[in-house]
C-alpha cells in the first residue's frame, strides 16, 4: 500500500513509519517540523508541508497517489491548550479540515485519525471503553472530538472511511531503530523520571499525592508506541470491508500510578530516582484506564508490549544513549 503520515517525523509517527515500511509499504512522510525532527524520518519520501498552508498540502498531493492517509499532526499538551486555545483549535480543527479537503479533491477515502482519551474528560467509570460519555476538560480534547464529528460527517456527505484511534498513554521507544520520545518542552511523566535520572532533566516532580488512588498518585494506562503502530496498521485494513467512521480505545487495560512508574524506572535505570511530591496539575483526572477489548475483538489487535518494565526499559536505552 502507499501511505501518506503526517506528523510522521514526531514520536508516535515515525514509529508508524517504521512499522509499514518493515510490513512493505511505501510510505510517504509530511511534516511541518514544528515538533518533529528530520532525523527521525527514515522510512520513504519526506515532504515538508503544513497542514495550515493549503497550497504546500496541494504541492504535496499533486502526482501522488495514497491508498490511505494516517493523520498525526497536532498539538497536544492539555495545559498549553488551555492557555493558548485558539492555536490547538487553527493546529487541530482548521489543519484538519485543510487535509480532509486535500484527500477530497484527490479521492484518497482512507483516514487513521489519531484522536486520544482526553475526549473522554474526567472518567466516571474505572475501564473507559468506547461508550463513555465524552465531556472533554481542555480545548486539546475538544478539538480531537470535534474532528471526530468531522469525519462522521464526512462518511455521509462524502463517503470518507475513517477509524478513529484514541489513545491513553503513549510510552516507549525502538532504540535498535534509532527512535524515541524526544519533545522541546517535555511534559510526561516517563521522559521526565528517566531524564531525571540521566541528570539531563529538571529536578522531577510528582503532581499530587492526595488523589483516590492505592497510593494517592494518579493512574494512568501506558502502552507502548509500537503497539499503537501496529493498531493504526489494522485499522488500515479495516476500512477496505468497513465503510463510515469507527472509533477504537488503545490501552493496556491496567493502570499504573506515578510513584510505581517511578520505581519500576529506578529498577530499568538502577538507581533511586529522587523527587519531590508537588501540587496536583490541572486537568489530571485520578484514574484513566482504558478497555480496549473493541480493538482486540475488531481490529484483531495484540499488544506485544503488556508488562510496564520492558515498555520503560525501551525508553531508558533511547534516552541513555541516543535521543535526537
Ligand atoms: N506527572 C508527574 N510528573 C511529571 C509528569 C507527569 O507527576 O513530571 C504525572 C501527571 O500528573 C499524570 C501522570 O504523571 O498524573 C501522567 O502524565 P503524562 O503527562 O505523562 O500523561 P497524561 O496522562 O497527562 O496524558
């Protein structure tokens, strides 16, 4: 298959790169650079183009042909949406809507939209599964529910097939491969405990201690990137017999809290991993852990990153020894 993936030289797109291009697919790369890196292309053409710059998107699909499109580009920091919404919703909304119109006048009919848990909002049961009331907190969740709404939207009127990929926490890396988490402004929690211990990050923090958790930290579901890449693969596949827009969970199904982050770190890095206990951060919910049985069930997903301390084991030996 030809498959354009754009944002694919950020974390969880140039994993996917590396995912179709192993499986044989021919794999374009679009990117603005804004948060990706160059070097993080490997796999096939690299464009560099903007979502919200029509003509460069036009340049982009003019001569070219894609079986389907696997959509990364975003801004995605919950905290610097709500300080700055107007960007997350031009980045988000406006980019979106710019490629979806791309891909329509070029009759590509496949979407892999990356959406996220944070449609979702404060959960109100322990496993989120697809049904879950969404009542985003932050213009960053809204905007991807609103691209949700968008691509059903564009089932009827145009007869888009798109699936929808929500994930919870992204974590992990393919060092053999030469790709990892590498952000500006790192704000998760897992580059953050390993960089602190390599001493190349700020003194660490844990943001709240006082939640209704087992150990009073939040509990988040981790998964690893490449997990997510093989997701986004089947998802490709499902469209051929699945018109319309489908929405699948992507989780571990088992939370962990910061402080067994941290420990399961300070064991991978062997060393204590020294931090100071801060105010909570806001917007963290206490508890999101996903259901992903829709996605094991349908898309005949199997994560094969299921235990925690592989999964930041990977990410120790991108941080300790390479990074961009
Ligand atoms: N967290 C923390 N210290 C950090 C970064 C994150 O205590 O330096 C906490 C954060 O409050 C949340 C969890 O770790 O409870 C996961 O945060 P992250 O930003 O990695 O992902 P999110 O769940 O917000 O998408």
């Amino acid at each position: 298959m030809k498959v354009l993936v754009c944002g694919g030289a950020g974390y969880i797109g140039s994993h996917m790169a590396q995912w179709l291009a192993e499986r044989g697919d021919t794999v374009t790369v679009l990117d603005n650079l804004s948060t990706g890196h160059r070097a993080a292309v490997k796999w096939g053409e690299f464009l560099e183009a903007d979502l919200l710059d029509p003509a460069s998107l036009e340049h982009a699909f003019a001569g070219r042909f894609f079986d389907a499109v696997v959509h990364f580009c975003a801004r995605s920091l919950v905290g610097e949406s709500v300080q700055e919404p107007y960007a997350y919703y031009a980045n988000n909304v406006t980019g979106t809507l710019n490629l979806l119109e791309a891909m329509r006048r070029h009759e590509v009919q496949r979407l892999v939209f990356s959406s996220t848990a944070a449609v979702f909002g404060s959960p109100i049961c322990d496993l989120i599964d697809e049904e879950h009331l969404k009542a985003p907190i932050n213009p960053y969740g809204v905007s991807k529910l609103m691209v949700e709404q968008i691509l059903a939207d564009a089932a009827v009127a145009y007869g888009l097939r798109s699936v929808a990929l929500r994930y919870f926490n992204a974590a992990g890396a393919l060092p053999q491969h030469g790709i990892g988490e590498a952000h500006a402004c790192e704000t998760h929690l897992i580059p953050n405990v390993l960089k602190s211990a390599l001493g190349t990050g700020p003194a660490l923090k844990v943001f709240g201690d006082d939640y209704p958790t087992p150990d009073g930290t939040c509990v988040r579901d981790y998964v690893h990137v490449q997990d997510l890449a093989q997701a986004h693969a089947l998802a490709i596949g499902y469209m051929d017999t699945n018109p319309g827009t489908h929405a699948f969970n992507l989780g571990n199904g088992q939370g962990f809290s910061v402080r067994e982050v941290i420990a399961a770190a300070g064991k991978v890095a062997g060393r204590d991993i020294v931090y100071e206990v801060a105010p909570r951060r806001t917007g963290d919910p206490a508890t999101l852990v996903a259901s992903s049985r829709k996605a094991r069930e349908i898309l005949g997903w199997r994560p094969t990153w299921t235990t925690l301390e592989p999964i930041i084991e990977s990410a120790w030996r991108w941080h300790r020894d390479q990074r961009f």
